[in-house]
C-alpha cells in the first residue's frame, strides 16, 4: 500500500472496521428472513473470499498462495460456526461475544505462555470474561444458550487462527491460501443431510457473496494494509468498535431491539479488554 495520510488511515480504518461488523449483518440477514441456509451461507462466503483475496494477489503481481492446512481448518470452523450461531442471535450480541472470546482467547495464549500480569490487567481480564459470562447466564434477556455456545466456539476458532498468523510476511496471501483450503470442508458441511431444508434465494446467496467477497475478503487485505500503519494499542482498541457498530447496524437496518442486557455487557467486557489493553506490564 503506498504511503497514506492521517485522515486517509482513520478513513480505511474505519471501513475495515464496518466491514467487519457487516459480516454479522449481512449474516443475521441472511439467515434470520431465511433467504439461505447456514451450510449454503458458510460456502458461499468462503468461496467468494477465496477468489477476492486470489485475484487481489493476482493484482498486485503475485500467483503463489501460502496458509496451512490447520489455519485453514480454524477459519473452517470460525466460519461455520459463525453461520450456526447467528440462526438465533441478534447481530449485536453475535459481534460481542465473538470478539470477546477473541480477545480471551489471545489473552489466555499469553497466560499460558507464562505472560506476567499487573493487577490492572488481570482486573481487564476478569471483567471481559464475568461480562461475557453474565451476559449468557439464565435472565430475561439472555441470548439462546447453544447459539451463544457456537458463537463463543467461533471466536475461539477465529483466536486460534489469529494467533497462528501472527508474524506473517505476507498475511494477504496467508489468507487467501487459508480461504482456498476452507473451502472443500464448506462443501463437506454443504452435503451433510440437515433436518431442515431451505431453498436459498437470489438475495440470500448475494448476502452471503457479499459477505465473503467484500466484507471478508476486501475487508481483510485492507486490514493487513493499514495494520502495519498502526500500534499494537491502536489496533486492538479500534477492533473494539466492530460489537458497538454491528450493535447499532442491527437496530438500524435489522429492526433488532437494543436491550440493556447487551449494552451492559458491552460496557463491561469491551471495558475489561481496553483496560488491559492500555494498561503497562
């Protein structure tokens, strides 16, 4: 990417970030008016991304793929996963507890690497995990239990993949040879039997493409862009927009309700991780 301005980087920045909460959107969507299925879904956008992320490698004058097969099933199982939870989760609490267990995940990686923590740090930790853990508790408000369960599997899934990818010399084409393996295990999910059939429309398999080919694929290779531009802080602490922005993308364009349960929690868990995020070793 040639060099950017400050404002052409909070720009690029902030539509990565709506790209990212889009996912959740365009998925919600898709999968709530039953438009698509989740196997249907999960293919869909894999195979979109897999041919966004290859010909924006052929674009920029490069035709080898890189990834691994164990990334490649991580992104498998974050994908599918993601389509699974999102038949009964609001957008909103699908992005929070996806990025809250993310950020756990990557967190407990530390800790098992023997990372030392201060006391403000372990108090971000403690409040992201009780925040998420209060948020699925039996209530009134409380998210469906096995859909909540998929979507904290799928930030797993996604930790996992994020963590193998740390380091990489050419992270878009990780990616896009991670997409091309993901693949296959789609169309495997596509052809297990399913108790409910559903016929994908037009619209559905457009969300779907959609959502693989800009909000993942286009997406990601902007990510990996801007990301050399940014501090480890600055990058960790903008990604904590995407729950707030899919958060009020589904009131907006969804007609979802904004129940104080999720603002709660939001405030808790997204409080918890910019705390040990800002907070000195």
């Amino acid at each position: 990417m040639k060099p950017v301005s400050t404002a052409q980087l909070i720009v690029l920045t902030s539509l990565v970030m709506a790209a990212f909460a889009a996912n959740s959107l365009l998925c919600r969507e898709a999968l709530a008016s039953g438009s698509i299925g989740y196997a249907e879904f999960t293919l869909a956008r894999l195979i979109s991304g897999a041919v966004t992320l290859w010909l924006l490698l052929l674009f920029n004058g490069s035709k080898k793929l890189r990834g691994s097969w164990l990334s490649a099933l991580a992104l498998f199982g974050y994908a599918a996963l993601f389509s699974l939870a999102y038949l009964s989760l609001s957008a909103g609490t699908g992005a929070l507890l996806l990025f809250g267990a993310v950020q756990i995940t990557m967190i407990s990686w530390g800790l098992i690497k023997r990372e030392r923590l201060t006391v403000l740090k372990w108090s971000g930790v403690l409040s992201a995990f009780l925040g998420l853990a209060w948020f699925v508790a039996p209530g009134v408000q409380a998210p469906p239990f096995l859909g909540s369960l998929m979507m904290v599997a799928a930030g797993v899934c996604w930790g996992v993949y994020s963590l193998r990818g740390r380091g990489a010399n050419n992270p878009t084409a990780d990616t896009a040879g991670n997409f091309v393996r993901a693949a296959p295990l789609a169309m495997l999910l596509y052809l297990v039997p399913s108790e409910t059939t559903i016929m994908a429309t037009t619209i559905g398999w457009l969300l779907a493409i959609a959502s693989g080919a800009m909000a993942s694929g286009i997406g990601y290779a902007l990510w990996y862009g801007v990301l050399p531009k940014l501090t480890a802080a600055t990058s960790a602490t903008v990604q904590l927009s995407v729950p707030i922005i899919a958060a009020i993308g589904g009131v907006v364009f969804l007609g979802e309700p904004l129940e104080s349960r999720l603002i709660i929690a939001s405030a808790v868990v997204l409080g918890g991780i910019f705390l040990f995020i800002h907070t000195k070793n």
